[in-house]
C-alpha cells in the first residue's frame, strides 16, 4: 500500500514551527509526555483485559521500553498498550485536542515563556517530540486489529505527514525520534536515565531502558591471560513502578508531587496545591488532588469533561470521572482509588450508587478545606482566586449544603479598598460594619468604574458605609440567589428600598419628609410632563452629587445587569418602566423647575430622565435624539 500524503491543520503548523523554534524551555519534558501517554495507553488497556484477558494473553507483561541509537541518530519509544488504528493515527496525530484546536492558537501570544504553559493546556505533548527530533516516525497496531492492519506514521514537522497501512507483529505504540544534530545529548543513557528518574519514577509501568552491560569475565586459571568482562546490552528497569498515592505521603517529596501532576494533567506548571489522603473505615479510599495555577482554556465550556482519574484497587477505571466533585469545582486535577466499588462500574452506575455520593461529599469538602488553607495565603490566594473565583462563585446555588463554606471563600473589590482588588471578604466587610448596621451593601454594574461611581453609592458614601463592588455578570446571578451571610441580609444599593434601619436616624428621617413634601410641585411636574415614559417620580433619599436615578420595582427582582444577561441569552423580555428618583437641590433640577415654557421643561425633563437611564443602562434607545436634546440645550 502507497503512503498516502495528509496535510496538518494549519494551527498545527503553527505549533510545530513554535516548537521547531524551542518554544519549550526545558526540552527534556518531551520525553515525560511521550512515557505519560505510553502509561495511558497501557491503562486503558488494563482495563480493558479485566473483561477479555484473551487481548494480552500473547503478551501479559506491561512496559515502556526506551532505546537509543547513536549510529543512527534514533530514539525509540516503545509501549505495548491499546495501540491505535490507521484512522485514529490520523485523527490524534494530526489535529490538536480536537475541538481545542481553535481556543489554542487565539491563546498564542508570541511569547515563548507563557504560551509553553499553553501546551499541557490543550493537550499537545506528541509534537513535544520536534523539539528534539527533525522527523518523528510512528509504527503502532491496534489491540482489535491483525497484524496486517498495523499503522505507520511519519512527519518532518513541516506541514504534510504521510500514513498507511503496514505488517506491525506487535500490538501497541513504537515512536522513533530522529534526533537533531544539536539534541544528540538524549542518545546518551545516563542523560535518559536521569530524565526517566526525575519525571516518571511515579508511573507504576515499568520503564525500562537499553543500556551497556558488562558480564564479569571468568576468573583466568593459572597460566592463562585474563579475560576482559563481556560487553552485552539488555533492558533494565529504571523508574520505581510503584503508584505513587500507594506510597506514605512522609515519604514522598514536594518534587515528585508536582512531577506527578504533570503526568495526570498534561500541564507544565507546578501545581498551587495538593492534599494526599487515605481514609480507612466504612468507606476506605485514596484520594491525590491538585488545584492547579491556571484555569484552562474550556473551563467554562458545558460540553467538555472534567472530572478526576478512577482507580479501584490500584487498577485504572476511566477518565475524567465527573461523579466525584461538583461542577464548580471542575478545575480540580487528581484521582480517587477505592476497592468499594466494582471493576466493571460504568460511568452511569457511579451516577447512582451510595458508594459515589459519599466519596463526592467527601472529596468536595477535601477541596473547600483545600481553598480555605489557600486563603491564609494572601499572595497564593489572589494567584487562585484571579484563575478560579469566577467558577466558584457557582458554589452557593448549585451546592446548597456547602454554601457557607464557599461563600466564606468569594472575594469583591468594595469602596473602602483603592483599586479594583479582589480582596474582600464577607466576613472582612461585617467586621467593619458600623455602628447600628445590619445589612451587606452590593452594587452589580458593567465594570469596575461603572460600580465605584455609580449614582447609587452616593447617600451610602456620604455615611462612611462600605459597599462592595461586583461587575462580573456571574455577580448579578450568584446574588439573585442567596439572601444572606452569617445573619446579615445582602441589599443592593440600586434597590427600591434601601433598608437603612438605624443608620438612618430620626432627624434624617424627618428632613426626608420635610423634602419630599416641600417638593411636591416639583414632582407633579415631572410626572405630568413625562407621562407613561415612567412608572413614577418621587424625591430621592440616596442622590447627594447626581441629579436622579432610576429604579426598578423592587417586587420584579430585575435590574438591569439581570434583563442584559436574559436578553444576550435570547430571551425577549418586554419593556419596563421605571421609578425617577429625583435630587432636588442639584442646580440641574432647579434649573429645569423654574423653567416656565413648558416646551423647555419638559426638554429639561427627558434630559434628566435619559441622563439616569443612561447611568443605569450604559445606553439609551435613541442616543441620537438624546444628544440633540443635550446640544439644544447647552447652545442656548
């Protein structure tokens, strides 16, 4: 058969050229990837021989063989697990994480250093291999297939690779590195050695590598010359094979931590944190989990499967288990290894049993416990919470009996901190509560600057009252579902009734109606002049700079971060009126009032009320005739 020529994606391309270009920065990571997915490969097969051991019984003995060739310029990796078909060469070899591909290449910035941490993101360590080698070659067969629907794969990295089928006599993966003339260091055994023993003594396959080995010569009889020792090559094991969460967390180093987070994640970066656990009693599980440094890139992609490594008695069951952790904690990297579930459980029956609900309450408590130590470090804290606040503050809604606990962990910026840190906590905002406060004050706007100097702050400002600032759209969803913390009911500052209680006293309270019933004229007047363009004008109690403000019915519970986030969904929501809330000692309502061309005042009128919305809503219907309005009036 002729080898048919196949064109790379052209993000592929990219890669490879990035690569080609030591977009890595330690080049001895390719070798980690290729053992990393050789172990995966050999895994799944396990797994598979645990129903149908007649798929091995030709080779029961599982390992990673890696041999050098300093005459030939060649590295050589060799697995013998589930092996892949001609189709599936084609797919996994020449496209990047699949669906990933396109996120990947809009994540590229050029520069080296941070689009290197891109690479474990998204899945791509085989092209790892061009780092070192001009030209890869790949001879693989399938598990399911005879030993004339072998695979052989080959690519220069320059665009094109070219596949077909050929005889292969042995079942699983060969990956034949040729190595460039300035990497020929990883054809020496002790540089392989070293590299296998740093990043892949974890791996419980043994990998073994073809070394030199000297016989020692007979011992020469009287008489004779002696002999010099014999000179033979042979596979030896090198890593440890042992499952390192099967291990005393005392006996292992922070180092082989983070190494084996890499080789379950695919990441490149050390983890932010972990926790190793074995728990005995009615329920005995091993547990190893990671939270890592950066969110990846389909953190918020519904569709894509997150979830943690199974093992039942040491054996691997699947991947990506979601049963164990909630989807807001879908960031979390590692695995669980239990013998209290079957080794033939499927994804479908963990859904279901007592056994999965209890590993899941626990293993999210581990994580919460887990964020809560992060906490304490203010630096590492701010490191997860700029990756990760955002997913957790789906916690509270989606899991009821730990909202507490998560919302101990969210953080805002507020009007007592400078700059739009996010460093407050609920429990940091009623520690500073005033005298007499009984209530959490919130904003939700666009952005930062939208909610640190809304119209709505201003009464609350001029009291020394601490507001907290959201501007994320998940904020106006996450607090149109909780009610309070710790005792303390949370109230938007753009609410219809601001709840001030005690920090309101008698005097203001008095002033309050001694205002609204001096300003009755000035309120009728609005009210007749913009007619059913709202739902009614009154005196405002929380306007201090501004001129007004609008508000929404507080019975609707929809504010205008609510109705743009419905409406980009798709929804159609109808029109709503609204409340003007007018300032009446701004110079701009004075100045309107004692307009008497009711054609002007009422110009004035619509200027005012679209002013609101305006700051309320970022837009307006009709800007144009807004602007008009506002030129006509400031030419006069």
């Amino acid at each position: 058969m002729t080898a048919t020529v196949h064109g790379f994606q052209t993000q592929v391309t990219k890669l490879l050229d990035l690569l080609a270009n030591s977009l890595y920065s330690n080049k001895e990571v390719f070798l980690r990837e290729l053992i990393s997915n050789a172990s995966d490969a050999i895994d799944k097969l396990h797994f598979m021989s645990l129903t149908n051991p007649d798929l091995i019984k030709d080779d029961p003995n599982f390992k990673i063989q890696i041999k050098a060739d300093k005459d030939a310029k060649t590295l050589t990796i060799t697995d013998n697990g589930i092996g892949m078909t001609l189709d599936e060469a084609n797919s996994h070899l020449g496209t990047i994480a699949e669906s990933g591909t396109e996120a990947f290449m809009k994540n590229l910035t050029g520069d080296a250093k941070r689009d290197s941490q891109l690479i474990g993101q998204f899945g791509v360590g085989f092209y790892s291999s061009f780092i070192v080698a001009d030209k890869v070659t790949v001879i693989s067969r399938s598990v399911n297939a005879s030993e004339a629907e072998g695979v052989r794969w080959e690519s220069e990295g320059n665009g094109t690779f070219t596949s077909e089928n050929v005889a292969v006599p042995f079942r699983g993966t060969q990956i034949i590195l040729h190595i460039k003339d300035s990497e020929t260091e990883f054809l020496d055994t002790w540089k392989l050695r070293d590299c296998i023993t740093k990043y892949s003594d974890h791996i419980s396959t043994p990998v073994e590598l073809y070394e030199e080995k000297y016989e020692p010569a007979p011992e020469a009889k009287e008489g004779e010359t002696p002999k010099e020792p014999e000179k033979k090559f042979e596979y030896t094991q090198v890593n440890n094979a042992q499952a390192l969460w099967t291990r005393a967390p005392k006996d292992i180093k922070d180092e082989e931590y983070n190494e084996f987070y890499k080789h379950l994640s695919h990441d490149y970066q050390d983890p932010l944190a972990h926790a190793h656990n074995k728990v005995e009693g009615d329920l005995e599980y091993t547990s190893l989990l990671y939270i890592p440094k950066q969110a990846p890139w389909d953190l918020y992609n519904r569709q894509t499967e997150h979830g943690l490594k199974l093992y039942v008695q040491r054996v691997f069951i699947m991947d990506k288990a979601e049963a164990f952790l909630p989807n807001y904690l879908r960031f979390v990297k590692g695995l669980v290894d239990t013998n209290a579930l079957p080794l033939n459980v499927s994804r479908e029956l963990l859904q279901e049993t007592a056994v999965t609900r209890k590993l899941k309450k626990a293993l999210t408590k581990r994580v919460l416990s887990m964020i809560g130590n992060l906490a304490k470090d203010k630096d590492k804290y701010t490191e997860f919470y700029k990756q990760f606040g955002n997913v957790l503050k789906e916690g509270p809604v989606e899991d009821y009996d730990n909202k507490d606990a998560i919302l101990k962990l969210l953080r805002f910026a507020s009007t007592n901190n400078s700059g739009s840190d996010l460093s407050v906590s609920f429990d940091d905002y009623i520690s500073r509560m005033k005298e007499g406060q009984d209530k959490i004050y919130y904003i939700t706007a666009e952005s930062y600057e939208a909610a640190l100097n809304s119209p709505y702050l201003e009464n609350l400002k001029s009291k020394g009252i601490e507001v907290l600032l959201m501007w994320e759209r998940i904020d106006e969803w996450l607090m149109g579902n909780i009610t309070e913390y710790a005792g303390k009911q949370f109230v938007s500052a753009n609410s219809q009734d601001l709840q001030l209680g005690k920090l309101a006293g008698e005097e203001e309270k008095k002033q309050q109606e001694t205002v609204a019933s001096e300003n009755k004229d000035l309120v009728e007047r609005f009210k007749k002049t913009l007619g059913d363009k709202v739902k009614d004008v009154v005196v405002s109690t929380r306007l201090v700079d501004s001129p007004s403000c609008v508000i929404s019915d507080a019975s609707r519970m929809m504010t205008m971060q609510m109705r743009r986030l419905l409406e980009a969904s798709g929804q159609k929501l109808p029109d709503e009126k609204y409340t003007l809330e007018l300032n009446p000692t701004h110079k701009l309502v004075q100045k309107a009032f004692a307009q008497t061309d009711d054609a002007k005042f009422a110009q004035y009128a619509q200027l005012i009320y679209e002013q609101a919305l305006l700051a309320d809503q970022g837009a307006l219907k009709d800007p144009s005739s807004f602007v008009k309005a506002m030129n006509a009036l400031l030419t006069e």
